[in-house]
C-alpha cells in the first residue's frame, strides 16, 4: 500500500470478498492518504484557476 497500490487491487490479490476486509486488515498502512489526497485535489484546483485567469 506504501508503494500506490489500490486497496481495491490488493483485494482482489488476496482474494477477499468485501473491501471492508482490505480497509480493516490493512487500513492502517494508509495513515497520510487522506492528507496526500486534500493536497493533491487543491493543486489541481490551483492548476484550474490559473487556466481560467490566462483565457
């Protein structure tokens, strides 16, 4: 998971039913996603208002 791996991939490499088994074993191993997440929507939010201020 540290590595970019999707949790829904990993699911279905070991084979579980339910995502809630992948998120719930290895959940844990995801501790900075949520901020890696926010960071990278407001740059690209960035991005887009720089697009729309040079047309």
């Amino acid at each position: 998971m540290d590595h970019g791996v999707q949790p829904l991939m990993i699911k279905e490499r070991f084979g579980h039913k339910d995502i809630r088994v992948t998120l719930n074993t290895y959940g844990h191993l995801y501790p900075t996603k949520q901020k890696e997440l926010a960071e990278m929507l407001n740059a690209q939010r960035e991005e887009g208002r720089k697009t729309e201020c040079s047309v």
